[in-house]
C-alpha cells in the first residue's frame, strides 16, 4: 500500500504533467480523497515567481510547518474511533486529551516492545535505531505546552545533533554527518517556527534569547568538528550547518532586540568576538580559507548591531545603552583584528583589513550617537574620561597597523576611510 506522502507525490507530477485531471487523481485514491484533495489543490496552485527568491531558512520553516501537518493528519487518522469524526464533536479539550492519549499508548508500546525505545537513545544517524529514536523524539513533540516549551523541546533535539556531529567525527563516519545535519536544520528551524508563531512580542524574544545563545555554542563546536574533518563532503556538510546556526542566529536576535535590544547586541558582540577569536585560530596555522569565512560570520554578526538599534529606535526603547556596547565591543574586535592582522599570511591581509575598515565605521558610527546624545545617560560608562581613553588606545591600535601594513596601504588615499595615523602625515 502506497504512503500518503507518495500519493501526493504522484498526484501532483501527473496533474502538472497532464497526464490526468485533479478529479482522476481523487477517483483513483478514494481512500484518501477527503485528506488528498485540499492538500493537492494547494500545492498545484503555487507558482513559481522569477523575481521572488526565499532564503534557504524560509523554505525550511515552511516544510517544517507542512510536515507537521501532514504527520498529525496522519497520526489522526490511524486510530479507529476517528473513522467516525463527523457525527462525533470534539471539543478543544478533549482533542488535546487524545493527543495525550496516543502519546501515552505510544510510548507504552515502546516500553513493551523490549526497551528498544531506550536502547535507541544512544544510535547515530546511519545506525540501524536511528529511526525508532526520531520516532521517540517526535512522540515527544506532539505533548501540548506553549510556544516557549515547545520550543526548548527543539532546541534540546537541536543540542542532540550537534552532539551526534561530534561523535560521528571522532568515530571517522563522516559519511553519516549529513542526516546528522539535515535533522539539526530540522530542529532549529522548528524552534524558529515557534519563536514566530508566538502570541507577543515578550514572548518571542524570550525564546529568540534561547535560540540565539544556543547557536552561539552550536557554532563553536561545529567548527571544531569541521577542523577534524578531511573529507570535502564531510566539510561541506558541517558548513552547510554553520550557515543554518548563523541564519537562525541572527533571527532569534531579530526578535530578541524588539524586547530587549540592549541583551540583543550583548549576545551579538559576543558572537562576533567568537568569530574574531576563530579568525585568529586559523590564521595561526595558515588556513586561508577558513579565516576569510571567519571573517565574513564576524562582519554578519557584527554588522547586525545596526539592525538591532534601528529595530530599538523603531519600537521606542532608547538605544544609549546599545551604542555604548557597540562601542566597547567593537573597540575590542579592533584590538583583535590587529592581532590576527600579525599573525596571517599576506594572502589574507585584504579580507583582514576589510573587517578592521567596518569595525572602525561601526565604532565611530556609535560615539557619534552616544555624542549626539550627551553620552548617555549619568550612570553610563561612556563618560568623557572614558571616551578619552578609548581615544588614546584607539590611537594605538591604528599605530600598530600603520607600522605593519603593506607598502600600498602608504600610498596616497590608501589608508582605511575613518582612519587618523598621529606622525603619519595624513
């Protein structure tokens, strides 16, 4: 018997290729035709638009959401006592009720069939278990609870694939990294789902916080992952995840700062000095290309400070407190920039002083909002003391470069925009 799914399937690529009509397809599966047709119909009115092109992470929220559905119509419709849903009325309650009461069967089942639910805790994607443990886990998934639980349930799926990541790689199975990948996208764009479908703003943010802190760590050990990693596919894999963590970082930040955009830019700078201090692993041991995609995450992530202080500015909170970070954090990635900028190749210093113009714009860019603003409020540590300061070290900082930079960045107009070198005659 053929699955629900590969009816669809089938349906969809006879009617688009005109081998039958939406009514053949209806009449060939009667047994489904009442869960088959709406989906059908839906999915042969989609077009596709030229000019419109949705992110990677879009897509995946939306296959996310329209598998959900298809999995709960399905769980639904297994169980006998449905069969008769017209002339029997559930209430709200009690559809969640039964909800409960096919995970508690389900779950029951599993305990009888010989604990092989608990022996399949500890399988990798490729082991012969791996299925029964995603099945577990979805059971698990279907419990009620609001937004915020459901999406901590994700977000813990999430932190279980990074760890199979991990173990896969020191176990030399980079061929089964893959799936480990594609059921970490799964879980963390079901996280993002829920932070987007929460009922406030309050809400959201709460869990952005969660997500964009959880991604700082995924990061982090993904890229010791991928540095043990030999195999080109292998590596692309877990670059493929490090761009769906980076993407549903800056996400969760998004919704983050509509609530508390100061905590936003405090996870944000963090993020950015993580990428900073990547930058300057790879450069020690001369890893061009990884350091140039260390610096592209560390101008993403950095970059995104702007963003959140407009998102602030927009929903009415004041953004002193978001400069005066932004201008502390950046000051440091200056200071790292130059430390990395002496320990790279030649070949990179191009991308190294692209990063160190953009950091030098955003630091500037804050003390010109902190100035325009009186420097913020009485308690704040922008003090004019400490705007000196900074001043001083930023003179430093800018001397260190201008001692170590190549000839052509003497030459006439060659100096970073912004940028003012005391002794240097510019």
């Amino acid at each position: 018997m053929k699955r629900f799914e590969d009816i669809l399937t089938e349906c969809i690529e006879d009617v688009k290729a005109g081998r039958s009509s939406i009514d053949d397809c209806l009449d060939r599966h009667p047994s489904v035709r009442e869960r088959l047709e709406p989906l059908l119909r839906i999915a042969l009115e989609i077009r596709g638009v030229p000019d419109v092109k949705p992110s990677p992470a879009f897509k995946v929220r939306a296959r996310v959401r329209f598998m959900e559905q298809i999995r709960h119509r399905q769980a639904v419709s297994r169980w006998p006592w449905f069969r008769y849903n017209g002339q029997i009325s559930l209430s709200p309650h009690r559809r969640f009720s039964m909800v409960h009461i096919i995970v508690a069967i389900a779950l029951a089942l599993s305990a009888l069939a010989g604990g092989t639910a608990y022996a399949a805790q500890a399988s990798l994607p490729g082991d012969p278990l791996y299925s029964v443990k995603l099945g577990t886990e979805q059971a698990g998934m279907l419990l009620t609870g609001d937004d915020s639980t459901r999406a901590e349930r994700a977000l813990s799926l999430a932190e279980r694939r990074v760890r199979e990541m991990v173990t896969l790689s020191e176990r030399g199975r980079s061929q089964d990294l893959g799936l480990a990948v594609e059921k970490y996208e799964y879980a963390l764009n079901t996280a993002l789902a829920r932070m987007e479908a929460a009922g406030d703003a309050a809400a959201g943010g709460s869990i952005g916080e969660l997500v964009a802190e959880a991604t700082v760590r995924h990061l982090s050990v993904l890229d010791t992952v991928s540095d043990s990693l030999e195999s080109v596919e292998a590596k692309e894999a877990i670059t493929h995840a490090k761009y769906v963590s980076e993407t549903g970082h800056l996400q969760a930040l998004e919704a983050l700062a509509r609530v508390n955009p100061g905590k936003a830019v405090e996870i944000n700078m963090a993020a950015a000095e993580a990428r900073l201090h990547r930058a300057g692993a790879t450069a020690e041991r001369g890893d061009i290309e990884e350091l140039q995609d260390a610096l592209q995450q560390f101008a993403a992530m950095a970059g995104f400070a702007e963003e959140i202080s407009r998102i602030a500015q927009q929903v009415g909170i004041d953004v002193n407190r978001v400069e005066e970070l932004v201008a502390e954090a950046t000051f440091q990635h200056l200071e790292e920039l130059v430390d990395v900028w002496q320990r790279a190749p030649g070949q990179a210093q191009s991308a190294i002083r692209a990063a160190v113009e953009s950091a030098m714009t955003r630091h500037e860019r804050a003390f010109q909002v902190l100035e325009q603003r009186g420097a913020g409020p009485p308690a704040s540590e922008i003090t004019p003391e400490r705007i000196q300061e900074r001043e001083k070290m930023r003179e430093r900082v800018e001397q260190i470069m201008d001692d170590s930079v190549p000839p052509a960045l003497n030459l006439p107009g060659g100096a970073p925009a912004g940028w003012s070198c005391p002794g240097c005659g510019r």
